[in-house]
C-alpha cells in the first residue's frame, strides 16, 4: 500500500503535529519503559525508532548498530525503514539521511506513515477501511448526540462534543453530555482530554486552544487522536459487530424476497401477453378482398415495430433478474430461487418459442394469401374479358344458324350461303381455343377457392352450353345446304375467294386484338423482356399481314373490275361472307392504333420492373453487410469473455461499449426495413441477390442484443461474487486459467493433471483418494453431466473451497451476544443494537421463545436462523 507522506507544513501546524506525534509516540513507548522528549531528534540514531516499531508491531526487529558514527545511525534507521515497507506500504521521498539529519518535515511524515499503517489501516467498519471506516465508525457512535455531526477530520470536531459524545457512549458514567454546551468548545475539549488521559489511558496529543482558534484543525493530528479512541473502545465493538452482521443478513434477505416477488410479477405479465398474441396470430380466417388482406399484414407490421420490441426487452431483462437471484443466493449461501409452476426460465422461453413459431407461420400465411388473391383478381378479371369476346361473338348466332332461308334463295344465293357458312364453321373453329381457355381459366379459379366462384362457373356453364348448342346448329345447316347444293350450278369464284380470304384474315385480326389488350402479370425483368421479345416477333410479321390485305383487298378491286367491263350491276353485298372491304379495312387500322398502345404497356411495366430490381438490390447490399456484421458479433461476443484483459469493472465498461456500438448500429437494422417494407408495398416476394430475408436479420438481431446483455450480466455475477466474496482480480484470473486447464482434463481424463492442478490450489488431495475426490469435484462443478465446466461454476467452486460465507451458526452466534448469551432475545435488545427497519423485520418473523425461563415476549433467534439459509421453517 502506497502513503502520501510528504507534508506541506507552516510552523504551527509543524508544532501542532510533533506535539501530537510526540504524544501518540510516547503512549506506546512507555510500553517499554522510556519515550522521547523531541522527536525530530530522538529518531536521529534509529534506536527508539526501531524501538517503536516492535512495540507497535509486536515484532522483534534486527539487532541495531551500537556504534554512534553516521554511518551507523543511517544503517539503523535503514532497519526501521526495511521493516515498515516489509508491511507493504510503499514509502515515497523519505530517506534514512533525512531522518539522521533530523529533517522535521520527513521524520513527521515517517511518524504519520506509521500510524496509518498500524493504527488506522485495519479499521474496518461494514466494509469500509482506514480513514473512511474510521470516519464512519465515529458516525455511528455519535449519531444520537444533539449538536453532533462528524463529517471530517477537522472542524467537526472544533467544539470538542464529538470527542465527548465518543466517551459517553462508551463509557456514560465519565461525563454527563446534558451538562455540556456547544458555546463552550475550550471547556468540552479540555474535559474530554482530562477524562481520556485518566479514565481511558489516552495521553494529551492536542492542544484545546489551537484547536478552537485555528479554522481548520490539522486534519492528521485529529485522526491520530481518534484513533487512539478507536482502539481503546475496540473491545465494546464486538456487540456493534455482531448487530451488522444480522443486518447484512437481513437486508440480504430482504432483497432476495423483492427481486423474487419482481421476478413472478414480470413472468406473469409477459406469459398473459403470449397468451393473449398467440390466438391472435393463429387466426387464419383468409379475406376475400385485397384490400383486407392488405390491413391485415399493416396490422401485423405494428406488432412487429410496436408491441413485440419491449416484450423482446422485457424477457431479457427477466432472465437478467433471475440469473442476478440466483448469483445472490449463492453468494449469500442462501436456497436457490423456485419460481412458481409453469413460470421457470425455461417455461418462458418454450412459451416465446411457440409464439415465435406461430408468428412465423402468420407472416407466411399473409404473403401466400396475398399472392393468391392477386393471382385470383388477374384471373378472374381474365376470364371477364374473354367471356365478353366470346359472347359478343356469339351473339346471333343461334338465330343465323337456326334460319330457313336456303328454302327460298336462288342458286347464286344457296352457292352464296353455303360458302358462307363454310366461313363461319372456320370461324368458329378459331374460336375453340377461346372457349377452351375461358374453362381453364374457370378451373384455375375454383382451384383457388375464388370468393365469387358460383357466378363465376354459371357464366362458364352457360359459354359451354351455348358452343354446344352452335356446334349442334352448324352441323345441323351444312347438312341442310348440302342437300341443296346439287341443285344449283353457277357460284361467283371471285366472291367465294374474297370470303375465304377475308375471314382467316379478320380472324387473325380478331387474335391480334385480342393479344395487344390482353392483360399480363409479371414479377421479373426477365419476364417483361420475354413480352416483349414475342411482341416484337409479332410486329415483325405485320409487312406480311399487310401483303395478305392487299391481296385480299385485290379480289374486291377484281370483281369491281369485271362488273364494270361486263356490265354486271352489283347488289353492294357479298353473298358468301358480312365481311366487307370497309371492316377490313377498320380492324386493320385498329390493329395499327394498339400496337403502340401496347409498346407503351410494355415499357411502363419494364420501368415498374427495373424499380422493383433497385429495390431488390438496395435489400440485398444491405442485408449482405448486415448479415455477416451480425454473425460476426456473434463471434466476438462468444470469445469476449476470455480475449477481454484487465480488470473485471474494465471488462464492463467494455462491454458496455460494445453494447452501446451494437445499439448504435439499430440505425442500419431500421433502414433495412424501410427498405423491406418498401419491397413488400410493391408486392416483391423473392430476392435472388442475397440469401438474407428480414426475418433472418430480426432474429440475429434479437440474438445479438441478448447474447451481449448475457455476456454483460455474467461479469456484473462475477463483480458480485468477488466482492461478496473478497476474491482479488488475479484469483479471478487465475480462475479462469483454470477454468481451461480443467476442461483440457476433463476431455484427455489425465489424472496427474488434474492431481497438479489442484494440488497447486493447496486443496492437499491424497492421491488413493484421487478418483473419489475427482468424482466429488464434478459433481459440483457438472452436476448435469454435460461434459462442460462453465467459468461461474468453477468460481462458485473454488468460493465455496476457499473463502469464508455467512452461515446459519454465524447469524445464531451473533443473535447470541447481543441477548447477552441467552438462548432467547428480547423485543427491546433487537430495538437497542439494530436499526429500526432490521428490527421490526426480526420481530415480524421470529417465533416466540418457548423454553423456560424467558420473561413475556421473548423471541427464538434459534429458529429463525435456520430459517434463513432453508435449514427449517419460519
């Protein structure tokens, strides 16, 4: 232990400490028969300085030099130096020359290093030594006393009732407090010298009137004269002693009971939420509207964001709690925590599981019924449209073909219908690929289970109903007009050819209508590319269909011509076709307006696309950093506790920055799901750029941020296990060198190993006994038989081997001096020796006394401490 011994001293206060030095020197001198007059030249040869020291010490120190030259005096205060550094204190700036030379500055400060190492260094008052345990044992003595307060070591103590309370309540029957006043310092201070000097063998070390007129007594010679008071009273402390350690006990106690009734609370409250979520969650009634099905995945976002985020907190913070209890009860060799049916650590977490699991399969169920419903309103509005086609079409034509008007029409007009209804029979066969898809599309959506399914199958019923119903009629009418095609000759060739001509080709345009408003559903770029590589294939073929026009619209120009040269006067109609030139025409100038129409289709969607894919990639360069980021946290925390070096308080606080760096980094977690949600909002569903979906990140962000409030929960355990057990920072270390040299043992079962091993931890184990004593060892240390030695098990082991613990005879003993050795105690000794809360808190809990002998009201301390370490019931 270092001392500051250099001293900074006016001549006053130099006087004013020799004189108490001299003092306090002399009062152990006397000890052995002689003291010392002038203390900055007494010390000059060492001889009564080495004097001293054995007396203090109760030590015998080298023989001194006898001789009276220099050399000889620095060599026997060398001697007295050697032996106060040999009680660890380190002596800064103070020589055997100085000393010889009789240097007032360094012989006071050698003086005053002495007294702190043996007259104040082993005060210790509930955990609290040296000068701070002496302040606070001088609190507690004159806490009761009016017009008392000590706070320091120099003007609280100017008015001298401090020093005269200290007497009184030690010893009441040498000063009668009520009679002092605080307006007469000089008199109470030269009355507390007087009475110590007789009645407590304290010699006079300060002067009364230095201490009231100087504005700030000498802070040293006040802690040397109380410390005199300290020793003298030392034998009347072992009543205080025994009532501190009751109280620790109890407040002990009291705390685990708290933290147990938290504990319930917080698992009750977080086990009715789960139970509360998971009907909820497992609620799988599907919406028929994309819409609704749309609010329930924003519904299921906020539990995400809003509500699960604090239950994650709350249920590491009440692992954290329990495993604190449960530290504390080992500590405090006190029954481990048994937390009530169903609430256990692990009851929680399977609960959390299950929810977890349910969560999972929710979010799912969402993204596949909204990719049903989407596929369902495509198909459904599919079908309407081809439905609409196909019963425009169809409209007249159980009439047309239902009609008898061959009975009465010439031979021109019989040729006429019959090759008309040759067109229509073609056409009717193009139409049979509509029908068949407009079924498919029907299947498909009852497949699907479509909300409005029955109107849906009445329509298709009735489009197939009716196509039978044609195909009925139009074999119906080529049998009629065969019958009565014999019967005529003459048929116009140029009519017949432009019919034939014209109805293909106004069924090929019917088809490429049809296609460039047909509508269409992709999710990729590579989709699109597909639409518009067939549209363009389709595009490359309109100079042919062109060509196919003018030839046909070249048939019309024939028969124009030779009615005009032959003079043949035409009705306007072609018998064999209700195509005219004019409809082909139309269709043609339609087909030519969509194709740009569906160009800009094409490109609109491929610019939706080639946003989707900067959203697909914007995830992907973020998941692809976070993800490892995350796995490699993961890493660094499961070493952290071995690669950490320095001091168990330097272990936290860099755990805790590395905490607040993983916390720091939430900022990146919440943009990736920004950027999730914007994904979702466009209805994207895959990502081929990374392997990293958000539920992945969410759940090794939850990990991480529980794994680093494990790991920091672990060394605050070891914090409060080596203070609780005064365990030094180089026996933890040492510990956890061990930790690895025992599961080196464990995996190659070397028993000379483990007999060096621990025989070098002095636990003396026989080696016939080795085997017996190994089997013991890994029961404490691996009482599951996992085959691992966890570092918290092996210091709960070496603790328990090593250190000293609260137990049940302890606490019993200490109950017993303060009932004066009885076997009961009174409700008014636990009111005089512990403090009020600690005393109502026995009185509450303690048995009455049923032995004889004990007056009304006595209380067994017996019982109730067994009670507190579990050995019985309150």
């Amino acid at each position: 232990m270092k001392y500051s011994n250099t001293l900074s001293l006016g001549v006053s206060v130099c006087v004013s400490l020799s004189q108490t030095f001299t003092a306090w020197c002399n009062s152990h001198l006397r000890k052995a028969g002689t003291q010392i007059e002038n203390i900055e030249e007494d010390f000059r040869n060492g001889l009564k300085l080495m004097l001293l020291l054995e007396v203090i010490s109760g030590e015998r120190l080298p023989k001194p030099d006898k001789g009276k030259m220099r050399f000889h005096k620095i060599a026997n205060v060398n001697k007295a130096l050697d032996f106060i550094c040999s009680k660890g204190v380190k002596l800064v700036s103070i020589g055997a020359e100085e000393i010889v030379d009789g240097n007032v500055k360094m012989t006071l400060g050698m003086i005053w290093t002495i007294i702190l190492r043996f007259a104040i260094q082993d005060i210790s008052v509930e955990e609290t030594s040296a000068k701070e345990g002496l302040l606070l044992w001088c609190q507690r003595k004159t806490a009761p006393y009016r017009n008392v307060n000590v706070q320091n070591f120099h003007i609280s103590w100017k008015d001298g009732l401090a020093l005269c309370a200290l007497i009184h309540r030690h010893r009441p029957d040498l000063i009668d407090y009520s009679k002092l006043r605080k307006d007469d310092p000089m008199g109470n201070l030269n009355t507390a010298f007087e009475v110590a000097e007789k009645y407590l063998d304290i010699p006079k070390m300060l002067d009364a009137e230095d201490i009231v007129n100087t504005p700030k007594p000498d802070e040293k010679a006040i802690m040397t004269y109380v410390s005199c008071f300290y020793h003298a009273f030392a034998g009347a402390e072992q009543a205080e002693t025994a009532a501190n350690r009751i109280c620790k006990v109890l407040a002990v106690n009291q705390e685990n009971e708290k933290l147990m009734e938290e504990y319930e609370k917080l698992a009750s409250e977080l086990l009715e939420w789960i139970r509360r979520t998971i009907p909820w969650l497992e609620n799988r009634v599907a919406e028929q509207t994309m819409r609704a099905m749309q609010q329930k995945l924003e519904d299921f976002r906020d539990y995400r964001r809003v509500h699960k985020p604090p239950k994650v907190q709350e249920k590491c913070q009440l692992e954290i709690n329990f495993n604190t209890l449960q530290t504390k009860l080992r500590l405090s060799n006190r029954p481990a925590f048994m937390p009530s049916e169903g609430k256990m650590v692990s009851d929680i977490a399977n609960a959390w599981k299950g929810l977890e699991q349910v969560e999972k399969g929710y979010e799912e169920w969402l993204l596949t019924e909204i990719r049903r419903l989407e596929r369902l309103d495509h198909l459904a509005e599919k079908f309407k449209q081809k439905s609409s086609l196909h019963e425009s079409w169809t409209s007249g034509k159980v009439e047309l073909l239902s009609m008898k008007d061959y009975e009465s029409a010439s031979l021109m007009e019989i040729r006429a219908l019959m090759r008309k209804h040759e067109a229509f029979e073609s056409d009717l066969a193009a139409h049979q690929d509509r029908v068949e898809q407009i079924a498919a599309i029907a299947q498909e959506l009852n497949e699907l289970d479509y909300h409005d399914a029955v109107t849906i199958n009445a329509r298709c019923q009735g489009i197939c109903d009716q196509w039978d119903n044609l195909g009925t009629l139009t074999q119906k009418r080529r049998d009629s007009l065969e019958r009565v095609e014999k019967l005529w000759e003459t048929i116009d060739q140029l009519y017949l050819e432009f019919a034939k001509r014209a109805a293909p080709f106004n069924n090929w345009m019917d088809g490429a209508m049809e296609d460039l408003q047909d509508m269409f559903i992709v999710h990729s770029i590579e989709e699109i590319q597909s639409l518009i590589t067939a549209h363009d294939q389709f595009k490359a073929t309109l100079p042919e269909a062109d060509k196919e026009r003018v030839a046909t619209m070249g048939i019309q120009n024939e028969i124009v011509k030779i009615a005009q040269t032959y003079g043949i006067k035409l009705s306007g109609v072609n018998p064999y076709t209700n195509l005219s030139p004019q409809d082909i025409t139309d269709k043609w100038d339609a087909v030519k307006h969509l194709v740009p129409l569906r160009d800009q289709m094409l490109q609109e969607e491929v610019a939706r696309q080639q946003s989707n894919e900067r959203l697909r990639r914007q995830f992907a360069a973020q998941a692809n950093i976070i993800g490892p980021w995350i796995q490699t946290k993961m890493e660094e925390i499961s070493h952290v506790s071995v690669d950490i070096a320095g001091s168990l308080e330097e272990q936290m606080s860099n755990l805790k920055q590395y905490e607040q760096n993983i916390i720091n980094y939430k900022c990146n977690i919440d943009k990736l799901e920004g950027d999730h949600q914007l994904s979702q909002e466009s209805l994207i569903f895959d990502n081929k750029h990374t392997n990293y979906t958000m539920e992945h990140v969410r759940v090794g962000w939850e990990q991480l941020l529980t794994t680093i409030a494990r790991t920091i929960n672990e060394v605050e355990n070891q914090i409060l296990t080596r203070d609780a057990k005064g365990i030094s920072q180089e026996q933890l270390n040492e510990f956890r060198v061990a930790v690895t040299d025992l599961l080196f043992f464990l995996f190659n079962y070397l028993l000379y190993l483990y007999n060096n091993f621990f025989l070098s931890l002095s636990l003396s184990l026989s080696v016939p006994q080795g085997e017996v004593e190994f089997a013991r060892i890994m029961t404490l240390v691996d009482s599951n038989n996992t085959g691992v030695v966890t570092f918290q098990a092996f210091i709960d082991f070496m603790t328990r081997e090593t250190a000293e613990t609260d137990t049940a005879d302890q606490v019993m003993a200490s109950f017993k001096i303060l009932a004066s050795d009885k076997t009961y105690i009174t409700v008014e000794e636990l009111r005089r020796e512990l403090p009020p809360e600690q005393a109502d808190y026995c009185i509450s809990r303690m048995t009455s006394y049923v032995g004889s002998g004990a007056p009304p009201g006595a209380l067994d301390y017996i019982s109730f401490s067994s009670a507190l370490y579990g050995e019985s019931d309150l």
